[in-house]
C-alpha cells in the first residue's frame, strides 16, 4: 500500500473511534505513520480526506449488507427489501459510530461547495445501486429507498426505541402503495396524468 491508501484506511479509523467532527489532522498523521504534507499532497485538506474516507466506509458497510441478502430468484420481492430492512437496522447498531460520522459528514457538506458535490455524486451512485439491487432497475425506487434510509438512520441514532421496525417500514410502504393506486401519476414536466377509465 502507498501513503495515499494508509492515510484513508487511518481516516476510516479515526472516523469510527472518534467521528467526523472530533478527527483532527493530528489524528490522523498519528494512526497512519504520514505526515502532515502528505494530507495536503494527497487530499487537499482534511474534510476531503474525511469525506473520501466516509464515502467509502458508508459504501462499503451498505454493500455487505446488500451482498447478505438471499439471491432475487431465492426470494420474493417483499422478503428481501424485509430483509434488508432488519439487516440495515442492525448494522446502524452494531456500526453506529460509522452512521454517526456519516450524518456529521452531510452536515459539513452543507458549508463546502466540493463535499456537497462529492456527497451529492455518491448519493446519485446510492440510489441507482438501490434500484438495481432492491427495485429491478427502476430509479423512483432508489430515490424512495436512500429518501427512507436517510430518514431511519436520523431516527435511530436519537431515538432508537421508538424508530420504526422493519415491518413498520414493510407494513407502512404497502399501505403506501395501496393508497396511491389508481391515483394520476407524475409525468415529466411534472403536472398530473390521470390514467385513462376503464
């Protein structure tokens, strides 16, 4: 490995030991063995190495999870987006210094142009490999997928006895779903299509 490779696996560990807004560059230096103008070489400044860092481990921690679900034809639809619920919620208790860090990183990003872009990339990769291995390619259930996730992790990491369950999260999208039937759909530019009577 290079000097760039032991900066960001130091990074991820400093995220999950002491989160994104208490990892100083200091940190840093000190868990890679680097010095200070290899951050500047490499990275730019701390937030970017962060940021990489954080992109990465949150990738890398929603990928195991996706890789532990059952094969498409070893299940139904439903079971595996249930499955994926359960696993999902575990990890933000086994992982939680890494979902923590994660929402202190959307944060910083509100303040810097290139990690809101950077942030903003690595949630459009998010939801089409949601789509992909959740929706059958179908992008409105990517964004409704990372749209839940985002809001779920904010609740278990404040209230995690009254976030809602994976069955809550099945049972509420069915009931969802059975509301909007027959309703108009959303064209492209956005005004409503009423589907033609019977």
């Amino acid at each position: 490995m290079g000097t760039r490779e032991d900066l960001l696996i130091a990074a991820k560990q400093c995220l999950a030991e002491r989160g994104y807004a208490r990892t100083t560059v200091r940190d840093i230096v000190a868990a890679s063995g680097a010095n200070l103008a290899a951050i500047n070489y490499h990275f730019g400044t701390r937030d970017n190495l962060l940021n990489q860092a954080m992109l990465e481990s949150t990738a890398a921690a929603v990928t195991r999870i996706l890789d532990s679900l059952p094969d498409d034809d070893a299940t139904d639809p439903g079971e595996r987006l249930n499955s994926f619920w359960h696993k999902l919620i575990d990890s933000f208790t086994a992982d939680r210094p890494l979902w923590v860090a994660n929402v202190e990183s959307m944060a910083q990003a509100l303040h810097s142009p290139a990690l809101r872009a950077e942030t903003g990339a690595a949630q459009e990769q998010a939801r089409a490999g949601l789509s992909h291995d959740l929706g059958a390619d179908n992008p409105a259930i990517g964004a409704l997928l990372q749209t839940l996730i985002g809001g779920l992790l904010v609740q278990y990491l404040i209230d995690p006895d009254h976030a809602p369950s994976p069955t809550d999260l099945t049972t509420g999208l069915s009931a969802l779903a059975a509301l909007t039937t027959g309703s108009p759909t959303r064209i492209d530019d956005g005004t409503a299509a009423v589907p033609p009577e019977q």
